[in-house]
C-alpha cells in the first residue's frame, strides 16, 4: 500500500500534538477531528489506522473507536460466513 496519500493530510499543516490528546474529550482532541472531517485523506488515513493499529486521532476517530469499528466488522464477517454455509 502506497503512503503517498499522507502527503496530502491536513495534519502535515498542523501541530502533531494535536493528533494525540490526553483524555477523549480534550480540547486538542476536538480540534484535530474537525480538522480530520475537513481532510481530503480522511478515509486512506481511517484505513491505514485500522490496518496498523496506531494511537492517536487517525481518520477523525481515536483506538477506542477504531477498537469497535474492527469489532463491528468482525462480527459483519463472521455472520456473512455462516450465512453461506
């Protein structure tokens, strides 16, 4: 997978702090989301994050969301298989 697409992020503008807030409600934490909402990366970012796992606010979403998004897909997949069988 190419990371090229990182070049175009709008965090690469902006303080990295702000991608990794301490506490899920931080004022940097806001920020870095709405900045993340405006990004025309946002879903290649959101796919790097939930394939590597990474911490901070990747995508517009923080490991704690990431976490249930992979669950919620996990689950989506494993009900399609039984389906088929």
């Amino acid at each position: 997978m190419s990371l090229e697409w990182m070049l175009q992020g709008i965090c690469r503008q902006t303080d990295p702090e702000l991608f990794f807030p301490e506490g899920s409600g931080t004022h940097h934490g806001l920020i870095a989301r709405k900045l993340c909402r405006a990004c025309p990366v946002q879903s290649s970012c959101l796919d790097f994050a939930m394939d590597n796992k990474e911490i901070g606010i990747w995508g517009g979403t923080n490991e704690g969301e990431r976490a249930f998004l992979r669950k919620e897909i996990n689950e989506l997949s494993i009900n399609e298989i039984r389906e088929l069988v």
